[in-house]
C-alpha cells in the first residue's frame, strides 16, 4: 500500500504541469495496447516506473504504454498497470482520472485506484474487502428496481443499438470516461452497475476494478454472462458488465447476452 501510494503521488506530480494544457494530448507514439501514448500518460508511466525502481524490489510490470517490462533482477510480484485511466479527461481538465494498479503475487492479490484529481483511493486485498479512503468499507447499493438504477454505460457505432433496451428501462446513464474510478463508484454503492458493450476492454483497464468490486459484493462477466479470466494478456480485450448482483441477469438479457 505504501509504495502504491508513493506510485500515485509520482504520477500526480509528473502529470500536474500538464493537465488541461495542448501539449499533454500531444501523441508520442503506439502504446504495447495498440492506442496512442499522447506526452501525460508517458509522463505517468515514467515517474510510477521510476517509483518501482527506487523501491528495491523487482516486478514484472504489464503497462498500458510500455507493455510487458521487468523491473529489477528479481521479480517477485506481478503488476497490472494502466498509469493514466482517463487520458481524455486529464487532457481536458476534467477532474476524472486515476491511476490503477493490481498486484499479485502466489494467490496474493492486492487492488489499487487512486482517483488524481480529488487524492481519494480505492483498494482491496483479495478476500479481505474493499475500502475507500477517506470512507471506510465499500459495499454495493441494494437497488433492485431498474425504475431507480443508475448506470456508467459505453457502446461503440455501429453497435449502439445494444444499449437502447437499457437505456429505456434504468432511471439514468452517464459515461464518465475513467473505467477503474466508474468501477470503484459502483463498488462504493454510488452507482448501481457499469456496462461496456465496446469490446476494447484490456486486462490492465479492469483488473484492479475488477477485484475492488467483486470485494464490495458486486458481480462481473462478460456480456454473455461468463465469468472473466484475466490471465495477463494485454491484447485480451472484451466486454464487461460489472453490477450490484442485484439486476445482473436482467441486464445480460436487455443487451442480448444471454435469453430465458
């Protein structure tokens, strides 16, 4: 916890100069994922790598940007990196953008979000629970009727009919644009589930929202109900519905996943 709190803090400062300015959307190159690394998320990448060489101790590090990298001589511990989750927002100084880490290591696993424009952080250790600072345990909403369910939902043309059924039974839809802090959001009982129908989903985008809301209580598959393997390929990339258990199986039906 401590040297991700440190990772966060690197990330936060290296990116401070830059958010909302024209240079931090400038692109650099194609990241390992196959989407372009624009100038904020490498300055990201960089300062929470540079925390992890500092901190004596080796991983193997799969980033968004760099990719699949060791760090020391000796990785004990695997980590899921995505340094920047809402490059877009942060170009654009719209205050929603996390850092998110997943560590893991002989069936340990630890989750971390931490949300860079307002410090807050989100965490869980497998088995353990989910916790917010500041907060205290996570816990999903109760909401079991669609005519009060909010939900964080993404569709991609020329596909977004795929929505439409959802979209005409649930009380609102919001897409926020950072996926690990609208994960964390349903984890926290803020909104009732989060629906990503794009297929662009990458295992460094959902691994440690994955575990902080499966410790809330919330439930996770695919869109055709299966439940997700991350089994640490970057170029995995799939489907999500991540919810409060409550409404799941209705969900999957309204998009097509699955039927009676």
């Amino acid at each position: 916890m401590s040297l991700c709190d440190r990772a966060a803090a690197a990330a936060s400062l290296a990116i401070a100069g830059m958010v909302g300015s024209p240079e931090s959307g400038l692109m650099l190159e194609m990241g390992a994922d196959g989407t372009p690394t624009k100038s904020i998320d490498k300055a990201a990448e960089n300062a929470i790598i540079s925390e992890l060489e500092r901190s004596g101790t080796g991983f193997r590090v799969l980033s968004e940007e760099v990719g699949d990298i060791l760090v020391g001589d000796d990785p004990q511990y695997f980590i899921n990196l995505d340094p920047l989750d809402g490059t877009f927002n942060a170009v654009h100084a719209i205050p929603f953008y996390s850092v998110s880490i997943y560590l893991s290591r002989d069936g340990f696993s630890l989750a971390y979000i931490c949300d860079l424009a307002s410090g807050a952080k989100y965490y869980a250790e497998k088995g353990r629970g989910a916790f917010k600072e500041p907060g205290g345990r996570l816990s999903v909403s109760k909401t079991s009727d669609f005519r009060d369910y909010s939900i964080s939902a993404y569709t991609v043309r020329p596909h977004t009919a795929r929505i439409v059924a959802v979209g005409d039974r649930v009380r609102r839809i919001r897409t926020l644009g950072s996926t690990s802090l609208e994960m964390s959001l349903v984890a926290e009982g803020r909104l009732d589930a989060f629906v990503d129908l794009r297929g662009m989903l990458r295992v460094v985008d959902v691994a440690a929202g994955k575990l902080i809301l499966e410790e809330a209580g919330g439930l996770i598959t695919d869109a055709a109900g299966k439940e997700l393997h991350l089994d640490g390929n970057m170029w995995q990339r799939t489907d999500l519905i991540g919810s409060n258990r409550q409404l799941h199986q209705e969900l999957l039906e309204l998009i097509g996943g699955i039927s009676h």
